[in-house]
C-alpha cells in the first residue's frame, strides 16, 4: 500500500456550519478511507494555513482509491479545494536519486 497526504479547504459557509455543529471530521475521514480499503494514519486541523484546513496521512491499496477519497470529499459539497499528494519513504527518495543520476536527462543549452 501506498502513502498519501490529502489536504482539504473547506467552504466558509462549511466552517460556519462546524462552528454552530462542532463535530470531529477526522472520524468521518477515517470511515471513508477504511471503505476504500485503506488506513488513516494521522488527520486533524491545521491553523494559520490557508492552503489546508484538513490534512490527513492515509495509507491506501492504490491510486484508484486514493482519487476515490480525492473525488468523494470534494462531491460532498463541503470543501473548496482537495490536493492529495503521493508519499514516498526516504529509501524509496534515495533509490529514485540514483536512479536519475544516471538517467541521461539534459536541461536544454546545456
């Protein structure tokens, strides 16, 4: 299984809402991760960040169903904006340097 961080804005009408209802939103993340077959890791609020809201680390089987989650947060009306970025390990970095190391690429005029 694969790492993924998911990073969500929600709409201010969304926040108003959470404010007059407050209700743990981590959990309902979970649930839909765990329903596309996958982990969730960490997950909570980020403050004083206005490119995230909502940050979670999920552990899931393949891409198909880390878009899933992408997809199904954002239909839920909810949010403005969801960034689900791919996690590698620091083993999986170090063999991806070695490999470009020796890929040949050029930059141009040079």
């Amino acid at each position: 299984m694969s790492h993924y961080l998911v990073q969500a804005v929600y709409k201010p009408e969304a926040v108003i809402a959470l404010a007059k209802n407050p209700q743990n939103r981590v959990e309902i993340v979970r649930q839909t991760v765990e329903k596309l077959g996958g982990r969730l890791e960490s997950g909570g609020l980020v403050f004083g960040d206005v490119e995230s809201e909502l940050v979670a680390i999920c552990e899931m089987p393949d891409n198909v169903a880390a878009a899933a989650l992408s997809i199904s947060i954002s239909v839920g009306g909810a949010v403005k904006s969801v960034k689900t970025t791919p996690l590698i390990t620091g083993a999986e970095g170090l063999e991806a340097m070695k490999k470009a190391a020796n890929a040949g690429y050029r930059a141009p005029g040079l």
